[in-house]
C-alpha cells in the first residue's frame, strides 16, 4: 500500500503524475501547506525537512518504507520498476542530467523566485533579478535542448520530462508569456499537458475531496 503526501504545488505533483504514469495504486493524505499542516509531529516523522511531496509504503512484516522529496520519490520508481528512463547508457546520462536540472536547479529557483517577487515583505531588486537570471537560464537551456531532442533524455520519455514539467506548467499559466517566447518549450508542454497520466497527476489531491 502506497500513501501519497501531496498537496497541489509543482513539486507535489511531479510525485503524483509519476505514480499514475506507472499505473500504480496509491491512497493520497492532503497536506494543507496553507494551515501548516506540514509543520505536525506526524507528518515531521515522515519527512524530516517538513516539506511535500512524501510517500509511505507498507510492506510485508509491518516494515513501512518513507520516501521524502520528489527527486527521492522519481528515482526510487524508475529504478524498482526500470521504466522511464532510458536503457541505452548515454541517453540515460543525458537524462539524468536534465533530471536533475529540473529537481536541483528549475525547482529551487521558481520557488526562490516566488519568494522574493511576490512574498517578500520588501522588495530587493537584486534578488528579483539575480532569480529572474537563474530561471531564463533553465528555460534557455531546456529550449535548446528540446530543439535537439523530443523529450529531454532523448527518445525516451522519462523521469526527467516529469522532474521538469510541473514547474514549467505553472510558468506558463503564471503569464509573461514564457510558451510564446520558447517555441520548443511549448511543443514539449503541451504533448506533456496531453498525456493522459500527466493531467491526472497535475489534479492530485483534489482539493475539492473531503481529506
Ligand atoms: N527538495 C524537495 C522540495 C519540496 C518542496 O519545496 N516542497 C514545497 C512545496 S512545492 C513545500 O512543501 N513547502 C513547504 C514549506 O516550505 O514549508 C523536492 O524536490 O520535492
């Protein structure tokens, strides 16, 4: 039994799309960011750092497995399951490095950058701009490679496609036209957008279930 820790922010639901990508069964625990519910005994037990995504797995004997973080999460799926993410070595490199780009890289800076333009109770252009810098840098270089390749490991779609993808989703419909100015971005989004498993996963939880 697989319990998903999940509240509905891009690094949630790079958890949740890979779970119905693989076609896997789990139970979903809302975790309202908004009421600090992250911040609980209970949920602290699970992930130490007090952050989302989380999963808990029962396993036989009453042994309980705790993953923490998206990338944890990701990885740890790819390799038990060895689906979704190249077999070939040098495609698999390629995709473990836009792998963590997405994890270590694209998602820290959106989050830092949302910290600073819109939650800061000052404003300190410096560092607007110094995260405003960091994020074109990762757009760029996903445009640049999504001009070479269809999904960012190459051929294969893969884990590094769902490491990047929520971010760039909510890019997109934060406005400031980052799909009119990125044109290989945009073929990549929306073929993504289209999966049947990505638009499941982007709607975990459902905020509108009772939890
Ligand atoms: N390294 C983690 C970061 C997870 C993360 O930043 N989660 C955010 C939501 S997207 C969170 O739980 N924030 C709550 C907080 O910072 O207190 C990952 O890649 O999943």
């Amino acid at each position: 039994m697989l319990t998903l820790y999940s509240f509905p922010t891009p690094n949630g639901r790079k958890a949740s799309i890979l779970l119905e990508e693989l076609g896997l069964t789990y139970a979903v625990h809302r975790v309202d960011l908004a009421a600090g519910e992250n911040k609980r005994p209970d949920f602290l037990a699970i992930s130490p750092i007090t952050k989302i995504p989380a999963l808990v797995e029962d396993l036989p004997g009453g042994r309980v497995r705790r993953l923490f973080g998206s990338g944890a999460i990701l990885l740890h799926f790819a390799e038990r399951t060895g689906r979704l993410l190249p077999e070939d070595e040098d495609e698999r490199a390629e995709a473990m490095s836009w792998f963590m780009l997405g994890v270590s890289d694209l998602g820290p800076t959106a989050i830092d950058m949302q910290r600073f333009a819109a939650r800061a109770p000052d404003r300190i252009p410096h560092a607007i701009d110094l995260y405003k810098g960091e994020l074109m840098r990762c757009y760029s270089a996903l445009e640049d490679r999504l001009g070479a390749a269809e999904h960012l490991g190459g051929a294969t779609y893969s884990i590094a496609d769902i490491a990047c993808f929520p971010f760039i989703a909510a890019a997109a419909v934060a406005g400031g036209g980052l799909l009119e100015r990125f044109p290989n971005l945009k073929r990549w989004h929306d073929a993504m957008a289209d999966r049947p498993a990505v638009r499941r996963g982007m709607a975990v939880p459902d905020m509108t279930a009772p939890d």
